[in-house]
C-alpha cells in the first residue's frame, strides 16, 4: 500500500478532503507515528520503503493504522489551537 494512499484514506475519514484542517506533512508524520507504535504492539515490522508500507497492511491492521493516524492528528490539532491562544 503507499503511504499517499493511506495518507488520502485518513484525511478522508477527518472530514478534510480539501486539505483545508490539515496539511500533506502533519498526516504523514501522524501516520508514521501510527505505524511505529502498531508495528510495535503488534509484533509485526511495517516499514515505509520509497513511499510504500510493507508488508501490505490488509483488514484489522489496517483499520488500527487510520484510527491510530486520527488519533494523532487529533492530538497535533489540539496542540496548535492550544498554542495559537497564546
């Protein structure tokens, strides 16, 4: 799967189609953050290689991918609002 590809599917389930909430970069740093910790909690080695995650996450693992990567982005949404108060 490419990362683009997973990349457009959480943008998607963030209602964010038009990249107007989030940009390119902060839901790929939100997906590899995803990828590290799933990959560690599932004991299974998912890598990026030239903008492809191998091995092909399929099914559950890759439904954990996109609700980890929302997570993320989540977080990172709160941290800028919290700190454009400031």
């Amino acid at each position: 799967m490419l990362l683009s590809d997973l990349i457009a599917d959480l943008r998607l389930d963030l209602s964010d189609p038009g990249a107007s909430l989030f940009e390119d970069q902060t839901l790929e740093r939100c997906v590899r953050k995803a990828l590290f910790r799933v990959s560690r909690d599932l004991d299974q080695s998912l890598t990026v290689t030239a903008g492809e995650i191998t091995p092909d996450p399929t099914g559950e693992v890759r439904e954990l991918l996109v609700i980890m990567a929302q997570i993320h982005a989540c977080l990172a949404a709160c941290r800028t609002e919290s700190i454009s108060k400031y």
